[in-house]
C-alpha cells in the first residue's frame, strides 16, 4: 500500500511568487492534515480536513495561505505570495476516519520550501 | 492552551545501551492521547508508541517503552538495547481528541546512536 506521498520535495521560490503544494493521502483515509516545522521550531499544525470539507484551520497563519481538497482526495496548499517567515518544511498526513479518539496520523516526506 | 515541551534538543547512546527521552505536556483536559514520533535521517516521519491518558498501565513497543505521569504531565520515552538505526528525531506530541483530533508537538529530540 502506497504512503502519503507529497509533491514537490523541495521549493526555492523568491518572495512575492506563489508556490503550490501537494499531497496524496493513503487511499480511503478521510482525515488530512497539514502541519508545518520552521527551523529548529516545533512542527505546528495548520488545518484538518474530513474528506473535502474544513473541519479545523486554526492553524493557519494568514489569508496568503488557501488549501483545498476537491473531492476529498488530494489536497493543495497554496502560498500566494510567499514572505521569507514561509520558509520551512510542510507535512500533510492522513488517517482513517474512526469513533472513540484519534487513529494514528501517517506521514508523508514533507516539501521543504524555502523563500528567498 | 496546551503546549508540548521537549527539554533535550540533543542526545547520544553508545549501541547497546539504554537511552530516555523526555516530555511534559500541559493541558487542563482529563482524556486525551500522547505520541512519540520518531523521523530517521531524510526518511518519513513515524509512529512509535501511543498512549491514552486515562489507560494507567505504560505502553509498550518491542524495544520502546514509556513512563507516563499522568499528575506530573510527563511522558517519557525509553528506549533499550539502542541500535543504529534508532538514530533519528523523536517528536512527543499530544492529541486532545474530542474537539479536534490535531497534534501538538514538542520541538524535537535528536538522538545519536554510536557503535
């Protein structure tokens, strides 16, 4: 069974471009994740989605950052545009949505982006 | 708010040997779930063991094993008989669960195992 997989590995973007990232849960897991570490920082979570809808974006910094999940598969996280303080790597992961608490969140690679 | 903190930002073991992580948490909630979370060198993040806070007995996984302080909000990680491929980042991290079922990570524990 394929992991999470995200898309592109790494991103050198100038500041004030627009950058898209991509993740590709583990097929048949509703819940999607997107968590973000800035250097030496701790990872810090942006938003939730249950299939296609939003169920938690509390973590997300600002309106330069829009994600979707059309059709509750895939997911994008767009920065338009890009500052310098984006820098850092993005993490997306999925799981299975169950009752009774939390399953376990499987991870993909990251994107390391890095703004300059 | 809660919040996830890992004093140790670095730590090492000579293989073989045995090595504790630590964590504390702070959180006003009665229920929810702890992580360790272990990153290899250029690889995916993992699982490595979880427990939920109202379960007393500590969890373990083959080789992991946890002390959690459920009082003292301490969650500490042991891991024995280190091997080289334990080598890694370990996150801690916390879930409350019922409202939302989002990750609160500490900032990371990086651990060298030396032959």
């Amino acid at each position: 069974e394929a992991g999470v997989t995200q898309f592109p590995s790494h991103s050198v973007i100038e500041k004030g471009q627009t950058v898209t990232l991509r993740c590709d849960p583990i097929s048949g897991h509703d819940n999607l994740y997107w968590y973000r570490r800035v250097m030496g920082k701790e990872i810090k979570f942006l938003l939730h989605f249950v299939k296609e809808s939003k169920q938690d974006e509390s973590g997300m910094p600002n309106n330069r950052f829009l994600a979707e999940r059309t059709g509750g598969t895939y997911s994008t996280l767009k920065v338009q545009p890009a500052e310098l303080e984006d820098s850092g790597v993005y993490f997306c992961a999925s799981s299975p949505l169950i009752a009774g608490g939390p399953d376990t969140q499987y991870f993909g690679p990251g994107t390391r982006l890095t703004v300059l | 708010a809660q919040t996830v903190t890992q004093s140790q930002p670095e730590m090492s073991v000579q293989e073989a040997e045995t090595v504790t992580l630590s964590c504390t948490y702070d959180t006003s909630e009665n229920n929810y779930y702890l992580f360790w979370y272990k990153q290899p060198p250029s690889r995916q993040m993992i699982l490595v063991i979880r427990q939920e806070a109202y379960k007393q007995q500590n969890a373990t996984e083959n080789r992991f094993s946890v002390n959690f302080q459920k009082a003292a909000k301490s969650f500490s990680l042991k891991i024995s008989d280190s091997q080289l491929g334990d080598t890694a980042m370990y996150f801690c991290a916390f879930s409350e669960s019922y409202n939302t079922d989002k990750l609160i990570f500490g900032t990371g524990t990086r651990l060298q195992v030396f032959p």
